[in-house]
C-alpha cells in the first residue's frame, strides 16, 4: 500500500488483506478533477487564514496545478496502492514538492473532501445529462414531425384500444423527457458545494475567509458555480448525508424507466408479429447460431439496465439506513452505483438518439391492423351520444354489436342497414363507414394540444 493519510497511532503494519477490502482507488480515480479542484479551493483558504505562508501557498498550488492539467490531458495515472483518491493526490503532492505538502491537510478531512468531491461530479455529470436529454428530446420532436401522417392502433393491456398518430405516440416520450430533464435540473440545483465541515465538527478557519478565499480563487480557475456559498450551513449535515446521491439515483431510475418502456415499444413493434417498424441494421447484431436473425439487442440492453439502474438506488438506500451520525466508512460505497449509473444514462441517452431517427415505418403492416373493427367501437359509441343517449346506453349498445359481430363472423362493415338498425335506429352504412377510418378517428380528438 502506498503511503496512508494515517498511521501515526498504529503500531502494526495493516494486514494486507485489510488495505486491499478497504481500498476505493479503482472507482473513486473517476473524482480526481473533483478532489484536486477542491484541494485548490483548500490551499486558498489556508492562505487567507494564515495557516500557510504566501511561498508554501505558491509552490502548493503550482503544484496541485500541474496535476489537474495532467488530469485533463489524460496523463495522470493513479497508482493502485493508494487507499483512495484523495491519498494519491496528497502522495503525487508530496512526491513534487516534498515535505511542505504535508500543510495542505491543515483543517480538512477526507469526510468533507469526498463530499465536496461527489456533489461536484454529480452536479456536471447533472448538466451532462441534461444536455443528453435535451437531444434525445429534440430528435424525438423530429421524428414525431416527420412521422405525423401515419396513425397505429393505440394499445392498452397491449389489446387494440383506439387509433392514435404516431406523433402522439411519440411525443409522450417528449413529455416524460422534459420531466426527467427538469427532474435533474431541480436536484442540480439543491446540490450545494461547501468546504469547512473538518472531519464533523468544522474547523477553526473563520466562514468569512472561505468564501473570501473560494470566491476568488474559482474565478482564477475559469470555475462559475453562479451564486453558490461555499461555507457549511451544518458540519455534521454535510459529511453525514447522502441524500444527493439518492436524488440522482432516483431521477436516473426514473429516466432509466421511461427509455426501458420506449425500448420495450420499439422492440415489440419489430418482431415479425407486429411488423410496424425495422431498426437500422447499425442498431441490431445477428446470432453466432442462426444466420437470419437480426436482434434488437441495444433496446434490450436498456430494458435491462433498468434493473441496474434501480438495484443501484436501493443498494444507496438501504446502506443509508440506520447509520450513526456522522461519517461511517459504509459511504464509501455510494460512489460505484452512483457512477454505473449516470453511465448508463448517459450512454443511453446518446444511443437513441442516433438510433430513432433511422426507425423505419412499414406503413403496410401498420394499416392491415387499423382495419380491426374493434378500434373504432369507442368512436361509435359516442356517436351515439351525439344522437342523445347516454354513453352507458351507447356502451352497451355497440358491446352488443360487437358480440353479434364476432359470434357470427360478419364484419360490422358489412351488416346491412336492417341489421345494424336492430341495434339502434341511428346507425347506417354509411355513417359506420365514415367512422371507421383512422384519419377521422385521430382528427375527430380535439382536446390535444399540438406540439408541431
Ligand atoms: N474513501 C473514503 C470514502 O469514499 C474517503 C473517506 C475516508 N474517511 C475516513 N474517515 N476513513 O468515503
């Protein structure tokens, strides 16, 4: 193991098995940018308290500057020993500068560092999300334009219910985007970033001097957090919870949610059963086995992260529950679902948008479903209303018209005017025909507002 940030009171080396179960270096790597940003931040204060000198501040901060530029060029490369990010940043210091990096850790713990480290992460990765969404969202609204001529039969129980367009369709994805989006917004939002906790207790560097110092030195780095605080409101709150990372978890398993439905769509839509729609073959991969197949297997992938996606959000919560205030090592591992899952999302936002603009309509298969009767029983029945009879009435009228229909094999279209008066005086040929037409179904509902 690479040096620790403790050890002075041990006197037993630590069982190698021990350093190796306690480890976070392998996932916690992915905060580096976060954790030398905050150690910037730190070194600022120190200064403006005192705590170090103007030359220890200078060769500190050259210093912990040279590492974020290799961190954003790519070059930095954690070294494995070390127990987590934050040791192997102090070490990489120490290995520059020598002993005087040793005053960096003045007033600050890990507890507070991996806090401050996470909700920055999160709140880019929320922005990075946000930006996905409002692509896929975008594309969506698209492909509703390009698609708007086309009506499907409407499903619910997955039975033919009523003909909707397909743009309607579509844009119901629009709008549970637009949550989602907000959703994140929203928790990006209360995400508030703050330095000074200590280990639970604060510390004894007074709050003015961090904003003082924080204020200025993120503008020094380029950095906008907009009007964002730095002090803490509460120590022990800030290195204690992890209420944030449940947030994101759940607006990502929400999302997750709705592009597993989408997914789940798109993937019945094309099997030969169905026959809607063809996905692109870019978007699909073959069997090792049957050289015919053509598998969906990228909407399935996605219909099955969102059991990652949760599993993740409950792994958070229930570590969550029950533990002692403040900081407990169990936090540490918050960090590997809550990365799985923005990747996830990220990932799956970026694919779709790529991969619905390519969707192709078999518009023949399609219609050869609209000629089922049974999808226009609802706008009969409210013809009738029309003429005066209550809709229960017209219910049960045109369930009976059905029935008769189905028991003895004769399309509705082609019952003569005496049979289908039998029913109801009000209904004729010509008026079933009329009806019968998914165009003036999907025309005749008013109550939509259009998007295009
Ligand atoms: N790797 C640790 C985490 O992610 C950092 C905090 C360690 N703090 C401590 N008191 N052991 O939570």
């Amino acid at each position: 193991m690479a040096k620790k940030l403790w050890g002075g009171r041990f006197s037993k080396k630590t069982n190698p098995l021990v350093e190796e179960f306690t480890s976070s270096i392998s996932v916690d790597k992915e905060l580096a940018f976060y954790d030398v940003i905050g150690s910037i931040l730190h070194i600022a204060v120190l200064k403006e308290a005192g705590l170090v000198s103007k030359v220890e501040y200078s060769k500190i901060d050259r210093a912990l500057k040279e590492i974020k530029k290799s961190i954003e060029s790519g070059n930095f490369k954690v070294d494995d020993k070390s127990e987590d990010i934050h040791s192997d940043i102090q070490n990489k210091l120490e290995n520059k500068i020598g002993k005087v990096a040793m005053k960096l850790h003045t007033a600050r713990s890990r507890n507070d560092q991996v806090v401050f480290d996470v909700k920055f992460y999160s709140g880019q990765s929320c922005a990075d999300v946000v930006t996905l969404i409002a692509e896929l969202a975008k594309t969506i609204l698209n492909f509703s334009n390009k698609v708007k001529k086309i009506n499907i039969p409407g499903y619910t129980h997955l039975q033919h219910a009523q003909p909707v367009s397909l743009a309607n369709y579509f844009l119901s994805y629009y709008e549970m985007l637009m949550r989602d989006g907000n959703r994140i917004v929203s928790f990006g939002d209360r995400i508030k970033l703050s330095l000074g906790s200590g280990a639970l207790a604060g510390t004894v560097i007074d709050v003015s001097k961090y904003n003082k110092a924080i204020t200025s030195a993120c503008k020094k780095l380029g950095l906008k957090f907009g009007e964002q605080i730095f002090s803490v409101d509460n120590s022990i709150d800030n290195v204690s919870d992890r209420d944030f990372v449940i947030e994101a978890l759940s607006a990502l398993a929400i999302i997750g949610m709705h592009l597993s439905r989408l997914a789940e769509d798109l993937i019945i839509w094309s099997t030969s059963e169905f026959g809607f729609i063809e996905l692109d073959d870019a978007f699909c991969t073959g069997s090792s086995l049957m050289p015919q197949k053509k598998n969906p297997d990228v909407l399935e992938l996605i219909r099955g992260n969102t059991g990652k996606l949760y599993g993740n959000l409950m792994s958070v919560l229930v570590m969550m529950k029950g533990l002692p205030l403040a900081y407990n090592r169990d936090m540490q591992l918050d960090k590997e679902p809550l990365f799985s899952s923005f990747k996830i999302i990220k990932d799956e936002l970026k694919i779709l948008s790529k991969l619905i603009p390519k969707i192709k309509i078999n518009e023949s298969n399609i219609n050869e479903q609209l000629k089922d009767e049974s999808l226009y029983a609802t706008d009969i029945a409210h013809y009738l209303v029309t003429k005066g009879i209550a809709f229960k009435e017209a219910h049960k009228i045109i369930g009976n018209l059905v029935r008769f229909s189905l028991n003895n094999k004769i399309k509705i279209k082609d019952m003569t005017n005496e049979q289908l008066n039998k029913f109801s005086q009000f209904l004729n040929q010509k008026i079933i025909n009329k009806l019968m037409d998914p165009v003036y179904s999907v025309k005749s509902k008013k109550s939509i507002r259009k998007k295009q």
